[in-house]
C-alpha cells in the first residue's frame, strides 16, 4: 500500500502470518484437547514464531517482534524440557556465561571512553540515576519477593535482576521515547562499570537471608563475564571504529539470539519449578518493573531533575541486564532456579518499556 506521498505505508497489517498462527494456535488446542501435548507444543511454538513475523512486518508493533521470539523460545522449554538440558553429555548451562560475554561484547563496540567521559559534564544527573538505580530496585526486589511469598533461590532470583545494572535496552527506549540518549547510553555504562562492587553488596545485603553469597565470588564473576568483555569490545571499536560495517549489523543477532538460547537454557533447567510459582512470580516481576519507572521517575523530579532527563532516568532504573543476573544465578548461585525471575523479567520489560515509550513519546516533555 502507497500512500499519498509515495511512501510505503507502515500500517498494513500482515494478514498471511497472522492467520496461520492463529490456525497453528486452533490446532494445538485441538492437540491438547486430544492428549497429544508434543503436537500441541508444535502449534505454539509456531503460532508464537508466526506473531513475531507479522510483527517485524508493521512498523508499529516491531518492538514487539523480539518479544514474541522470546515467548517462544519460553514455549519451547516449558514443552520440551529435556530436549535443552545435555547434548550428548555436554550441560548446556555451560554455553550461558560465554553467550553473555558475548552480548557484553557487542554491548562494549557500541560504546567509546566519551561515554564515560560524558559524566564530567552532567555529574548530577549521572549521580542521581546510579543511586536510583542500585538503591530502588534491589530493595523493590525484596519486597516484591515477600510480598508475593516467594522463597529460597526463586526469591533471591528477583533480587539479583533487582540489583543488575542497567540493561542496554534502555538506550533504545529512551530513543523511542524521545529521551536523553546520550545520558542513557552513560548511565548504562556507569551502572556497568560500578556493578562488580554494588551488586554483590546488594546481595549480600538483601538476598543473604535467601541463599549464602559470597561477595568476591561474585565481583570477580562480573569482572570476568562483564566488564572484561566490555573492555574488549572498546579497544575493537577504538581500534577499527568504522571499518568493521558488517560486524555492527551481525552482533545484534548474535546477541538477540543468544538472549534466546539463554532463556530456553533456564527455562528448560527450571520448567517445574516456574510452573509451580508462575502466577506468583510473574505477578513480582510486573510490579518490581513498574515501580522501577514509577520510583525512578518520581524521585528524579523529587531531586529537580528535569522532565526530560527523568524520564531517562526512570527508563534506565526499570530496565535491567536480565542476561547478566542470569549468568550470576548460573555461574554464581548455581541455581537455575535463580534465574527464572531474569527469564521472565527480560521479556516483560520489553514490552512495558515499549508501551512507556509510546505515551511518553506522545507527551512532549516540558524540561521544566
């Protein structure tokens, strides 16, 4: 479809993809109805793959088309259990940390030593958001844990994504929400930088009751999983900046795809144990994302920062590295079941983080 200007119109919807899935989504009710939960699975897995396609097709619910990945690969675990557990005798719980020191990887072309100058010249507002950031969710997490009954390594699991730093989606929201991006993009690398020493005493403070934590255990894990390979990823960019085109359309989809393979690894390992606490834990992962904006932005305002940068900052604090606390509740806690909160959480934030930056985007922001 053409628009008047000439343009292709971004609002067509993609009927084809759509009525498959929802024909893939009828025939694994009429599995499940039939008792044959292995075609059942089929059919949402394909429904879920099929949603995603149609919205990579239309501009407007492109955000999403990850998202519906995601739920997908979420689908295939919980169905297919064994199937991503061990190859051959290999634990593919092996492949999480290296698949995000990868992502860490990408993460760290994208970045350049300005990013960390830049807190020379907006140090309040860089302050601010990293306080926020590591002082509002860790204790939201545990509280969100009590509230919602959760116990053991579940309820340390939100904890940890509570005390992760900030995630690189948020650099992408707040460019669709008409935020700061360059503060963003700072924040994201501050929060990074500092979270060998904060996150490690976030846990120990608040999760500590939950599982023993062992403070150097796990700083030396961020050191290794997450600020080396970031390290690494700025001397690429320093040293080939511009030269490397195709290394900056493949690494995305690396990391996309890893953020998946991640999440059916965790989601396989624990299937019986997020079934058995789904409602509950779903249930804290939505409220501890939503008061990470409500509080991030509220206090920002509260300390006169203004509307633009605040919402920049409330962005960063609900947004978190998922994939960092999955690799900590794996490589850390050794506890797959620690890692359901990330699992969930990296999902729901995409999608919440989307619908804010729509309202906000069409919200112009007064800076006052």
């Amino acid at each position: 479809m053409v628009t008047p200007a000439g343009t292709v119109s971004t609002r067509k919807i993609p009927v084809l993809p759509l009525a498959l899935a929802a024909a893939a989504f009828i025939a694994a009710w009429a599995a499940h109805i039939a008792g044959a939960t292995m075609l059942s699975g089929i059919g949402v897995v394909g429904g879920l793959l099929l949603i995603a396609l149609a919205a990579r097709q239309t501009q407007s619910f492109k955000p999403f088309a990850f998202t519906f990945s995601i739920f997908a690969f979420v689908a295939l675990a919980l169905f297919y259990p064994w199937a991503f557990r061990t190859w051959n005798g290999f634990a593919l719980s092996t492949l999480i940390v290296p698949l995000i020191q990868i992502i860490m990887f990408g993460m760290g072309t994208t970045l350049s030593v300005s990013d960390f100058a830049r807190v020379l010249s907006v140090p309040r507002a860089v302050a601010i958001g990293t306080i926020l950031q590591f002082s509002i969710m860790p204790v939201t997490g545990y509280a969100m844990a009590t509230l919602f009954g959760l116990q053991g390594e579940v309820a340390a699991g939100v904890v940890l994504v509570g005390a992760a730093p900030g995630g690189v989606a948020s650099n992408v929201i707040t460019y669709l929400a008409g935020g700061n991006v360059p503060l963003s993009v700072t924040l994201t690398a501050v929060s990074t930088l500092v979270s060998p020493i904060m996150t490690p005493f976030a846990m120990q403070t608040l999760a500590g009751r939950y599982v023993p934590i062992d403070f150097m255990d796990m700083m030396i894990s961020i050191i290794n999983m997450i600020i080396l390979p970031i390290a690494a990823g700025l001397i690429v960019n320093r040293l080939f900046y511009g030269r490397l085109k195709w290394l900056d359309r493949v690494l995305p989809l690396v990391s996309m795809s890893a953020i998946c393979v991640i999440i059916l690894i965790i989601t396989s390992l624990s299937r019986d144990r997020l079934l058995a606490v789904a409602f509950a834990l779903i249930g804290a992962v939505v409220c501890h994302n939503a008061l990470g904006f409500l509080f991030g932005y509220w206090s920002a305002r509260a300390l006169r920062v203004n509307e633009t940068d605040a919402r920049t900052v409330a962005i960063e604090v609900g947004l978190q590295n998922a994939g960092m606390a999955s690799g900590l509740a794996i490589s850390v806690l050794h506890s797959s079941d620690a890692g359901l909160a990330a699992a969930i959480f990296g999902p729901w934030m995409n999608i919440s983080g989307s619908v804010l930056a729509s309202v906000w985007r069409g919200k112009r922001a007064s800076d006052a």
